[in-house]
C-alpha cells in the first residue's frame, strides 16, 4: 500500500514543480495538500492560487483568494491576493476596497500588515490624485512676495528646496534676499561659499544685512563686502576668523553702518582702533570680547563723528586703562555707551572727566570691577545702569549732578542715597531746564549689604517716581520692607511688575500690595521670600497676577487665573 503524504510533503513537492515550472503538477501537488489538511492551512490556498495566475485561469484564482477571506479573514494573504488578481482585471476599485477592509481586520501586530497598508495607499494615490494646488500657480506675484517677506531666512532658504520651479520663482525676487542670516543654517553644518555666491546672484549683490555664522573663507566674505556696496550691517558669530581677518573683510565695506563681532572672536585693541579709523561710516559698533590693548604709539590722528552706538564686553583692563578714554574723546555723537569689564580681579579708579565730550549721551551701561565716575554734562541721560562691583578700592561714588531725562535707572549696588540723581537741578546750575523732568519708568536697586530703608523709600516717594511702571529691589535692597510700609509700594498706582528679593513681608502685605494695586499689577516675582505661603501665591494667582517664586536656586510659576 503506498505511504499517504503530509500537507507539509504535498506543500514542499508542489512548490519544486513550480519552481520547474510544471504549473500542471504543482496545482496537482497543493490541491491534495488542500485535500489532506482539510481546508485548515491558508497558505496553500495562497500556492494554488499563484499557480491558477500562471495557468491564466483567474477566476479560479479568484475563487481561492476570496474563501481566503472568508475563512481566514485577520490573515492579510487573502487580501494582498484578491487585490493583485482584481489589479490585473482591470477593476482598480474593487481592488482599493479589498485593501480597505484587509486593513480593518488584519490585527496590527501581523508583520505582512506594512505590506498592505503599502499596496492600499500606493492605488489609493493613484486613484485619488491629491486636489492641492500650486499657490505660486494662482496668487500675483506681488502677494507671493509679501507672504514670503514675513518668513525668517533660513525657512525662505527651505522654500526653495520645495521644487525647481519653487526655486527659480523665488531667485526672481531680490528683495528676500537682502537680509541674509546663517545663524539658524549655520548651525546643522558649515556653510559652503558656493550659498553665500548663491544669496548674492539672487540678491543682485545688493545685500544690506549679513550675520554670518559657521563660516570661515576670508575669501568669500570679502568678495561679499567688495561686491555688496549696500552693506549697512554686519554680523559675526560662531566664527574662527581671527581679528586680521574681520578686519580685511570690513574695510571694503564702504557703506557699512553697524558692525558686531560676538564673543567667539577674540578682538584686540589695536585692530578695534583700526576698523573705527577705516570705517568712519559706522553708527554702531559691538564687540563682545575684547582681549588685549592697542599699541601705546598707536596714533588717534581721526574722528569719529557718526558713531551713536559704542557697545564693548569682556573688556581687559589694558585697554580700559590705555585706549578707552580716547576713544571716547573722538566719539563726540555718541548716544549710547555700553561698557563691561572682563571677570577679573584687577580694579582701578576711571574719573567721570573720560564722559566730558558725551554731552549728546541717553543710554549708559556700566558693568566693571573698577570704580567709574558718572558723567557730568550729560543731561539728556534717559537711561543708567550703573554696576560697579568692587567697593574697597575707593568711596562710594560721588553723584555730580541730576538727570531731568531720566526715564530708567538700575544700581548694581546702592552705597549711597540716590536722590541727587533725579533732582534736575543738581550739579545743572546754569543749564537750561525749561522742559518738565521726565517721569521714572523702571527702578532696580541691588545691594549687597543691607541698606538703610530710609534711603530707599524716599527714593520711591520721589515725585518722579510716582509713574513707575517696574520696580525690582535685588540682593538685600528689600531687607527693610515689611508689612507695616508695604505703602512704600502700593501707593505707586502705575506699577505694573515688581521684583523683590529677601523681603520680610508675609502673605497679609502681599494681599494688601496686591488689593492697592488691583487692574494694575501683573507679574510678582520673589525671590527668598519665605515668610510668604502658598496660600498667598494661590490668591494672588487668582486675583489675576502671574507670581514667580524662586526658592533655592529653582523657579517655580503660579499660572495667572481669569
């Protein structure tokens, strides 16, 4: 008696025959392996159909691909196969309806699902073309061009990877390509030279504005500053060029009007003092590092009537002690000085005699371990902020005269009553006070000693304090502030952010702050207030004021309620 194959046996030899190409045999072969599992094993029914497909027989082919379904309904073969046999029987969308409710059954831990869920939406694109629309096709010009003015560069710059056509439509327009920003493109990887040619070509060279960022050709930012007469601003940061090198690059810049250097480019003095001496068209200049004085034969045989903006961090004492003053002398226009002094211990007495040409100054931003004079004739002072670290090397700081114009003030350290400061006609005896006094805006007072409360509150009783808008008492210049004078505060009715730091007042002096200056005051921060409880930052929170705490070195927030 011959032996009876297994469904595994028949599955093995049918697939030999079609491997053969015997399709005859093969159907024979799976058949009888249908047969002897009784109609159990799915992919024998797969097999046969493939076999019918080679046969040309598709309905039969058909017919086992739909009792597939039928029977094995969460196994995704029936479906990959109904849905191929429809494909070549012309019915697409019979086709794209099997794969739908394949993808409705089939379980999503199958691994055979991807593959479905592949053919289902690749004949669903094909059907079902998407309807959207070229915008550049349909809008004006005119409107593409505003639209596009309000995006950032490095997102004008991904616009034209969209498409060529995207690509040469954009390129046509010059105007969005007259501010050029690599910082954001800059900081995946390093810009090629070939882009900054590319900003030119599509700017028609007339670039007005370029921050330049992760990228060192000196030969190519030249080129950029030689062929870009309209160059008004310039910016370097994230840079390796060395201070020669920005040097070379500005000097062809004959237009350039405001010039940056940030502080991973280390600038000495001497060639700061050249840049001002060839680019006598600059109205701004910052530079965020600067590590070494000028030559002491360097000659200051030039002026410097246009620049406004004098901006200078991490200065060394060389140059503060050597070239400073003389800068400052030649800058005669000068409305805005901003001078920081590197973190060192060296410390030094600069006399208020280096601000005697500055009568034209409103902004003056103070930052240095040394002690330094305020100016004198400077009346149109509008804003000062005066941090002068290092309180043993001399007395507190004589205050020369009154600002009238004074609208912000910040003290890194009060050492002495400030009231002088806002008084016009101190230190102005002859001047022409005609005009009202400007009303203070913004207060800041640091200490770091206690100071007397006395001091302190006359200067928020001042009459040209009554307008106050933000007020921040740092280091232990809030130490006298208790329940008992919270009106120091409330009686300031324009406040509308206040800064405490280690103030003794409780949540009843916060609920009556907050009570006297209720529609008014909106954001509270504190900082090492704690005899204040969260019961009181809760019921702030609900009155409308966003409360800021910061307890040992963490911030924490309390949302403002409506």
């Amino acid at each position: 008696m011959p032996r009876t194959l297994s469904v595994e046996e028949y599955k093995e030899l049918g697939k030999t025959y079609y491997i053969r190409k015997d399709f005859d045999r093969a159907l024979g072969a799976f058949t009888d392996g249908i047969n002897a599992s009784v109609g159990r094993d799915v992919q024998l029914y797969d097999y046969r159909a493939a076999v019918y497909d080679k046969l040309e027989n598709v309905i039969a082919a058909l017919s086992d691909a739909r009792y597939m379904i039928k029977t094995f309904e969460n196994d995704p073969r029936g479906y990959l196969r109904a849905g191929q046999l429809l494909l070549k029987m012309g019915k697409k969308e019979q086709a794209l309806q099997i794969y739908a409710r394949g993808l409705r059954f089939v379980p999503l831990s199958n691994p055979q699902l991807n593959l479905l869920r592949g053919a289902h939406d690749k004949l669903n694109r094909e059907l079902r073309p998407p309807k959207a629309v070229d915008p550049f096709t349909q809008l004006p010009p005119e409107i593409i061009e505003i639209i596009m003015s309000y995006l950032r560069f490095y997102e004008r710059v991904s616009c034209l990877r969209v498409s060529k056509q995207w690509n040469l439509f954009l390129a046509s327009f010059p105007s969005l390509w007259t501010s050029m920003d690599l910082l954001r493109v800059g900081t995946r990887r390093v810009v090629k030279p070939s882009f900054i040619n590319t900003c030119m070509r599509m700017a028609q060279n007339k670039i007005t504005y370029a921050r330049i960022a992760n990228l060192s050709h000196r030969s190519i930012l030249r080129s950029l500053t030689t062929s870009c007469p309209t160059l008004e601003k310039l910016e370097f940061v994230l840079s390796s060029l060395e201070a020669k090198s920005i040097l070379e690059i500005v000097i062809p810049a004959r237009s350039l009007k405001s010039l940056t250097i940030h502080a991973d480019i280390e600038m000495n003095g001497d060639v700061m003092l050249k840049i001002l001496k060839h680019r006598q068209t600059l109205e701004e200049f910052r530079v965020y590092n600067v590590t070494e004085g000028a030559s002491p034969n360097h000659m200051y045989d030039f002026e410097l009537p246009r620049l406004q903006v004098l901006d200078l961090r991490g200065v060394c004492p060389a140059f503060i002690q050597g070239q400073f003053a003389s800068v400052l002398k030649k800058a005669t226009n000068l409305r805005e000085l901003v001078f920081e002094q590197q973190a060192r211990p060296t410390a030094f007495i600069l006399g208020r005699s280096m601000f005697k040409s500055l009568s034209k100054l409103e902004v003056l931003r103070i930052n240095s371990a040394s002690v330094v004079g305020l100016p004198r004739a400077s009346i149109k002072l509008r804003e000062l902020y005066y941090d002068c670290a290092n309180r043993h090397i001399a007395p507190a700081t004589e205050i020369p005269n009154g600002f009238p114009n004074l609208e912000k003030l910040r003290i890194g350290d009060m050492q002495c009553s400030l009231l002088p400061l806002l008084d016009p006609r101190h230190g102005n005896e002859g001047a022409d006070l005609s005009e009202q006094s400007a009303m203070l805006k913004y207060l800041s007072i640091g200490c770091v000693s206690e100071a007397e409360w006395a001091d302190i509150e006359a200067l928020l009783f001042h009459a040209r304090a009554r307008e106050l808008t933000e007020l921040s008492l740092e280091g232990l210049a809030a130490a006298g502030l208790f329940d008992v004078n919270i009106e120091s505060i409330t009686h300031l009715r324009c406040l509308r952010s206040l800064s405490l730091d280690s103030a003794p007042i409780t949540g009843i002096g916060i609920k009556e702050l907050i009570t006297s200056l209720k529609g008014t005051l909106k954001y509270l921060t504190l900082n090492a207030c704690d005899a204040i409880g969260r019961d009181a930052v809760d019921w702030a929170a609900r009155q409308g004021v966003s409360v800021t705490i910061n307890e040992g070195g963490t911030r924490k927030k309390a949302a403002r309620r409506r």
